[in-house]
C-alpha cells in the first residue's frame, strides 16, 4: 500500500485537510489505494468537497455521478415557478420561464400513447353514447 501512512496521517490530523490541496491529496490517495475502478457522488451541500468532473477524472476516478444535482434545480424552478404565480397572479405571466406544453408532450412521448390508444380502441371508440 503505496500511501497508506500519508493516508493514516491526513486522516488523523484534521488540521492538514484545511490545507489548500489537502483534499485533492486525500482523494487521490484514496483512489490509488482502491485499485478498482472507483465510483464518486458529487451531492451539491453534502459533506464532500466539489470536484469537477475534470479534476476527478484527472486523480483517477472511473465514474463520477451528481445523484440530486436535476433533484434540485427542478424544485429550484417549483419555487420560482409558484412564487412568479403568486406575485404575478396568472400562469403565464412568465413564459420565457416555462417549457412549452408540446415539448412535455414530445418528451413523455404522446404521440405514442395516442397511437396505441388508436390501434387498441376499436370502432366507436371515444364516441359518447346516451345515458340510459
């Protein structure tokens, strides 16, 4: 184990982990002494210290995933969303903020579901037949 009494030391001795590069020594020491390709989280607020992917590829990472980074822009743009409706009064005060309703309907795939209910449906289908 090539590190491993650098390692021992930066772990037991939190004052050098403040020290600027501290981490990236850490993480790449880590790393080395995995020799397995090695899977990193980045959580936006977590206890990890950001990297960019860049950085992570360059001390060795294999893989290197955001978990919560589309979790928490889209509630980010609930909040600006709700609160734009609250001020403004209408939903559509800000549009240059939404995406269109037919790129939501593209994206879920629509066109497929309404294709399906066609070729399932049968003669008369969606025809409103009277009460009674």
């Amino acid at each position: 184990m090539r590190h491993t009494t650098r390692l021992k030391t930066l772990i037991r001795d939190p004052q050098l982990l403040v020290m600027p590069g501290a981490y990236d020594a850490l993480t790449a020491m880590l790393i080395a002494e995995i020799r397995a390709p090695v899977s990193i989280n980045m959580v936006e607020g977590g206890r990890t210290p950001m990297f960019t992917f860049a950085e992570l590829q360059a001390l060795g990472a294999a893989r290197v995933s955001g978990p919560v980074t589309t979790i928490l822009a889209a509630m980010q743009g609930v909040k600006d969303a709700l609160a734009a409706l609250k001020q403004d009064g209408a939903p559509m005060s800000r549009p240059d903020r939404l995406a269109g309703f037919s790129e939501i309907k593209a994206r879920l795939g629509a066109d497929r579901f309404d294709a399906l209910a066609a070729r399932f449906a049968g003669p008369g289908a969606g025809e409103q037949t009277p009460p009674g």
